[in-house]
C-alpha cells in the first residue's frame, strides 16, 4: 500500500467524521477549549487540595470558581500511556502505546485521527499543542515507542494549526510551526537568555491567544514540562525564594524505608531505589518538595497571565479551562519516589473544570464522582457540542459539570493499571525483548498490576505474580493505605467481589474497537 493511499484512507475517515455527527451542532455556540496538563504534579501539591503552603493562587480561583474533583483518578500513572490515554480516550491495555514490551507501541496515524485534537480539527476548531508530547506517532504502529520528535511536523502538522512541543524538555530546541511566526520563534530561540521552560511555554501559550482569529473555536493543549525534573535549571530562580527556607509538611505515610511493601516490589521497583537517594531524609524530602512547590508556583502564575489574556481578548466567558496532570508521585510516602504503582499518591489525579459560560448556580462547587483519565477526551468532545467515536472508552462528565446527571447511573469503580517494569524499560531496545519478558514473569520478577477504585474501596492485584498479591484499603477510613484488608477474613465476600468486579473490567478494557 502505498504511503499517499495510506494518507487518503485518513483523510476519508477524517472526513467520515465530519459527515456523521462530529460536524458543528446545529445552533450550538462552541467553546475554546483549553487542557492545561503539567507533568508528574500530586494531587495535594495544590492549595485547593489542603496545601495552601504550596501557593497556587490563580489555580485555587480556578477552582473557586469551576468544579473541583475529589475523585478523580488515572488509568494509569505514567506519562506516556497515560498522555495517549487522555487523547484518544482508550485504555493503556487498549491502545499499547508505552514505555516497555509487549505494550510498547507507537500510535498509529489513524488512531492519532481518533482522538480529540484531530476530531476538533475536522469540525471548525483551530486547534494547538505547546510543550511536551511525550508519544510519537507513526504512520502504522510499530514497536518501540522511541521518541522520534523528528515525526511530529510529519504526522502531527495536519492536526495542529500551531505546535511548539518536544520529546522531555526544550533544551535541545523544539519543533515550531507556523514557521512564519517571529514572535514564536523569539521565545524558543537559541542561546536566548530568558525565564527557563515553564515561562517560555506561558509566553507560546499567550502567542497562541494572541494570534487566535476572532469569532473562530479553538482548542489549545498545554504540557507543561514543570514540575518534574527537579534540577535547578528546570526551576525559576526567582520563585524558589519564597520556598527556600520553609519547611513543608510531610505527609503522615512518608517513611524512610516501607517493610510492608511487597518483596517483589521492594527488590525490582525503581521507586524503592529512587527513595533512598532522593527522598528518604527530612532533609532530602524537603530539598525535593521545595523544588516541586517552586515548578508549582512558575505554573501556577502562567495560569494567571492565561486568565488576564482571555479578559483581555474578551473571550473568557465562552472558554472553558480543564487542569490536571499526566500522574502523580510519591514523594516519600509508602517508602517510594516514583509513580505508576496503584496507591492513591501515584493514581489520583487533580482535575479542576472552570467553565466561563457556568452561570454562577452551576460553578464554585465540588464532586465526589468517580473519574478516571480515559474520560478525559470524550467530555472534551460533548463541551464542543461533539459525539465521540466509538473507540472511545471513558464516558462523558459534561452532565456533571452542569448539574445535568443523573448520579444514580453514574459509574461505581474506576479501573487503573500499571504495565511498567524498571527491568523492561532497560532492556526495551534489544531484539529478544518478548523472551526477556516472559523470562521475568517466570522468574517471579513481575509487578504488573491492575485495579479498581470504588466509592469508599481500592483494589489491586498483580497478576503476574505467582501466586497473586491482592492488596485491599478502606479509603474512608484508611485513606493513607496503611492497612492491607485483602487477607482480613471479615472482608472476604467484599475481596471475592471486587476481585470479580477487576476482572470484568479487565475484560472489557481489553476490547478493540
């Protein structure tokens, strides 16, 4: 098959779209859309989430004045399944684009076409991209998902009017498009002395607003590359003063070192590792969560100065703005650094919905409903007055936001997993990759795991285990996770159900569409 036919084929599925529901609503005003995202940020790293001492004024105005969800939850805790996931609205174990094998495929063109950008793209949307991607897209999938940033202009260009993203970090320069734009190339010229990474995308993030023609929808997607990395030239000199000499608080789970983890986690996953050089001392623990507070507040003022030029433009009142993060970190707590295992500092998401066209009944409150990542792209979609594809699994809280929804038939669990192995990410190169899996899943080595969140229940196995470790928390009464019922004989029925509940939704997640 040729590569121009290939690109026809999209181009008539892109045009599909338009013809049978993703079109303009009739009589439908569309919104702007803009989904900021920032990078490994915790959840409580807020103030409206109890941590005032972090200081992120202009997102607790969001907050006051949008929804704030309690409940929110990713499908899975690591940046480049979960970055996918948000986009296209499928499940990690659904679409396979990550890190390490068998799951560690590239995003085709045609499922890219599926997501929302290009959806929004082909109704009307002017549409943009700033900061870090994080996946690459291919014209078939193909194994590994290496990053290829040299791909983005190749297969991302007839998505985006207006990109300024790169793989990690800009660095090592980025890709720019409109390549006519002086102001754009100005803020990522070389050698340029300014403001660092997460000032440079607040000013691309302006240019795009700037340039926005009048009376045309857009939809901007910000990645932030703040907050990790927590070197000191990833951070604002001037912010971190604030922070330098303040002690902030520590979270009742943080130990130094965590016996109760299991051993197969505690001898092959990196977050134990991490700890120990990073974050296993009072004094380790606050030189990191300074540095992570500092990234917070350069984010957060960005926010701001987004607020103040959407005023300006006059068009705040008929914009929505979404925030939240691609996963979580540890930080410390449970004994670990990273992110992607299924305790609540790696899985629970900030996610605060401001919505300008809200009259003032319908804002300023917050929800206990269960969301989960893959729901992210679907309601992107509804807020545009768009069906989603069939390919897409989340479902769609735009009814939440406007009081529409009916809770009684609103989901009961959350499914989370996590398919990542320190082993397999060192090995992800090499041409033997599906037998070095296998071999560590026969050797016992295996941590995968999968889930789910309830109302008031978590409940995670991994299943490649032999036998299966089955960890169960009352998050009501234990939202720390610092006892393990899965062996308490009182919740035995409550275990075999939730156990039955994963595994249908295992199944289900696993369907192609």
């Amino acid at each position: 098959m040729s590569i121009l036919f290939k690109h026809l084929c999209i181009a008539i599925v892109a045009a599909n779209f338009c013809c049978s529901g993703y079109a303009k609503a009739k009589d439908h005003k569309q919104p702007n859309i803009i989904f900021l995202m920032t990078d490994d940020q915790r959840w409580d790293n807020l103030g409206c989430y109890g941590r005032p001492e972090f200081n992120t004024p202009n997102i607790d105005k969001l907050s006051e004045q949008g929804v704030t969800f309690d409940k929110a939850y990713y499908a899975v805790a690591i940046c480049m399944p979960s970055r996918v996931t948000m986009m296209t609205g499928r499940y990690n174990s659904n679409h396979r684009v990550g890190f390490v094998a068998p799951d560690d495929y590239t995003l085709s063109r045609a499922d890219f076409a599926k997501g929302y950008p290009a959806i929004l793209k082909n109704a009307g949307y002017r549409t943009g991209f700033i900061g870090k991607v994080g996946f690459t897209v291919t014209e078939e999938a193909t194994r590994p998902s290496t990053p290829k940033e040299h791909y983005y202009k190749k297969h991302m260009g007839d998505i985006f009017d207006f990109f300024a993203g790169s793989e990690t970090h800009d660095r090592n320069g980025i890709v720019m498009w409109p390549e006519d734009d002086p102001k754009l190339q100005e803020i990522y010229k070389a050698g340029r002395q300014n403001s660092g990474r997460t000032l440079r995308t607040g000013e691309a993030m302006l240019r795009f607003i700037e340039t926005q023609p009048t009376g045309k929808p857009f939809c901007l997607s910000v990645s932030f590359y703040a907050v990790k990395h927590d070197q000191n030239r990833d951070m604002y000199a001037p912010h971190f003063e604030q922070f330098k000499d303040y002690d902030l608080s520590v979270p009742g789970n943080w130990v130094k070192e965590n016996d109760q983890l299991p051993k197969v986690v505690t001898e092959h996953a990196r977050g134990v590792r991490l700890h120990r050089q990073r974050s296993s001392t009072p004094e380790l623990y606050q030189k990191l969560v300074r540095r992570f507070a500092t990234q917070g507040y350069s984010v957060d003022q960005q926010v701001g100065l987004l607020v103040e030029k959407l005023k300006e433009k006059g068009i705040l009142d008929n914009t929505i703005i979404i925030y939240t993060s691609d996963n979580g970190r540890f930080q410390g707590s449970h004994g670990l650094y990273d992110k992607c295992l299924l305790y609540e500092e790696s899985v629970k998401a900030p996610l605060i919905v401001f919505d300008g066209r809200a009259s003032e009944a319908k804002r300023g409150f917050r929800v206990d409903a269960l969301i989960s990542s893959v729901d992210m792209a679907p309601t992107i979609l509804s807020l545009a007055g768009l069906k989603a594809p069939k390919s897409m699994q989340g479902k769609d809280f735009s009814g939440i936001l406007n009081k529409t929804q009916n809770m009684k038939k609103w989901r009961d669990a959350v499914f989370m997993e996590d398919l990542f192995l320190a082993a397999m990410f060192g090995a992800r190169t090499k041409e033997n990759v599906d037998e070095i899996n296998e071999n560590l899943i026969k050797a016992n080595k295996s941590y995968r795991s999968h889930g789910i969140r309830t109302d008031r229940y978590k409940y995670f196995v991994y299943y490649e285990h032999t036998p299966k470790i089955e960890e169960l928390y009352d998050l009501d009464n234990d939202p720390l996770e610092q006892n393990n019922l899965a062996y308490s004989p009182e919740h035995a029925e409550l275990l075999k159900k939730l156990r039955k509940q994963t595994g249908e939704m295992y199944r289900e997640v696993t369907k192609q569409k």
